[in-house]
C-alpha cells in the first residue's frame, strides 16, 4: 500500500507541475526553457545552414519534435514518474534494512558554487559518456538506442529523438554514482539546460567545431561522424559517445573525425527494416523478429 500511494501521489504531483510549467513560468521552467533554446537553434540553422540543400523543415522535422515533448514531459505523465519514485524508495528501503540511511558520501553542498557546478558536470557526462557506449555495445540496448540513429538528416530536434526505454537506462545507472554527492536539484537544473543546450548543438546543421575547444566540448562536426552509417573497422561499436564534452573521447581513444563529415550518409546497418512511424518505432524493440 506505501508503493502505491507514492505511485499515485507521484501522478497527482506531476500533473501540478505541468499545470504550473504552463500557467505560471518561472526561471526553473523546462519547458519553455526547451521552447526557446530549441527556437535559438533553428535560428542559427536558417541563418547559417551548413548544408546548404538541406530543407528548413528537414525529413522527420515534426517526428523528431514530437519525441522532444514526449520524452520531456508526456512519458513522465504516462509512466515513468510514478515508477522511478517507487523503485527510488525500494531502494531506499532496502538499503536502510543494512543500516544505509543515507548514500552521500561527499557533501560538496558547502563548496563554492562554481566549483559544485564544475564537479557535477563533469561527474555526470562522465557516467553519461559510459552509459552512451553501452548502448551501443550491448545489443538489447542496442535495439532501443537505434532510433536516436534512425535520423537521416540532422537538425535540433533530433537531439531528443530517442526511446523512452533510455531514460530509464539513464536514470538507473546514474541514481547511485550521482546519489553518492550532495547535489541541489536547482543547481542540477542549470547544468541540464546546459546539457541540452550542448545537445541541440551538437544535433543542428551548423558546420562548428569551436577550434581549439572541439577537444573539450562536442560539436556538430564531431557528432555528425557519431550518426555515420559506415564505421571505420577498429570502432564496430562507434565512436564520438561524448555528450557535452569530447574530452571523454580523446582521453579514451574513441574520437574519430576523418573529415568535416558534412556529406556524409548517416543511419545504420539494416535500416530498412526501421519503422517511420512513433507508434511502430516505440514497439519496435519488444516485436522486432529475432
């Protein structure tokens, strides 16, 4: 009965916040945060498009859209807010039946705030760089992850265009490294609209690699080669994984940037057989034939 008030009560918490999100915006509001870095990007990409042909509405340019909001906000709503507060207080539980009340074992809540935000940025794209090379070498997660590559051109949007299956990956594997420092959620806000800043970038038809900076941060010509359709034979499993920074990359020697990559085919092997449609990519993992 407790697993289930919190399930419910988690539903009911998270339809106050939509309502607040839209009727009462405030500077720690992610959806118009999404709306308007989303519309700063397309921007940047009308004003200065690095490939030239490509449609300002490019193919899937609705879909990839779509999946932003979903995967933001609607997938919440449907399941996956109610089911991560409950497996959160599961494991609460069953740490505090051995005596575990409480996981952090470095407060840094004390620390100077820039050094907080440094630290967590850094930890975070970490374990997010390790958890992006899963997703491709494992190949059940792989099923999942091949609709972020579906994308056959490459715009904003398609930063978001993933399954919801990864956000439960995601939030799995970082609960306990990042349960492990003491963390405002205020202060985690501003680093995630960083990080999607970053993304949206990274995604858009811009032909950047911010000079000598493209070894910390990622790009959109690093990236481009992350979605190409051939992989070089000593990266069967990919290459480019970093997030918001490339460092990851060059440090491990997963960086790979033979050209500026503007031309390049993107998608992946056997993508012919990848549904077009929400409704069908979002069942494809649990009905495609082995």
């Amino acid at each position: 009965m407790k697993y289930w008030n919190i399930f419910l009560q988690s539903y009911q918490g998270y339809w106050q916040y939509l309502k607040l999100e839209l009727l009462q915006p405030s500077w720690h509001n992610y959806l118009y945060w999404l709306i308007a870095i989303s519309l700063f990007t397309w921007v940047l990409e009308i004003g200065n498009p690095w490939r030239k042909k490509q449609s300002i509405i490019r193919k899937d340019f609705w879909l990839d859209g779509f999946y932003m909001f979903f995967n933001f906000f609607l997938f919440s709503l449907i399941l996956f807010n109610g089911l991560s507060n409950v497996v959160v207080e599961l494991f609460n539980d069953g740490l505090s039946t051995i005596g575990i009340t409480n996981l952090v074992a470095i407060n840094i809540a004390s620390w100077p705030k820039l050094l907080q935000f440094a630290i967590m940025f850094l930890i975070a794209d970490f374990v997010q760089w390790n958890i992006h090379r899963l997703l491709h070498r494992i190949p059940w997660l792989w099923e999942f992850h091949k609709l972020h590559h579906s994308v056959k051109e490459m715009g904003f949007a398609a930063h978001l265009r993933f399954h919801w299956m990864e956000s439960i990956v995601y939030k799995t594997l970082q609960y306990i490294p990042l349960a492990l420092i003491g963390f405002g959620i205020n202060d985690f806000f501003i680093i995630h609209i960083i990080a999607i800043g970053i993304g949206h970038l990274n995604h858009a038809n811009l032909g950047w690699d911010y000079g000598v900076f493209k070894y910390i941060f990622n790009n959109p010509k690093m990236h481009i080669w992350h979605h190409a359709k051939k992989m070089p034979k000593e990266h069967r499993f990919g290459v480019n994984f970093g997030l918001s920074l490339s460092i990851w990359d060059y440090l491990f020697k997963t960086a790979f940037v033979p050209s500026d990559g503007k031309d390049v085919e993107l998608g992946f092997h056997n993508e012919k057989e990848f549904p077009k449609t929400f409704f069908r990519q979002i069942i494809f993992p649990f009905v495609k034939k082995k």
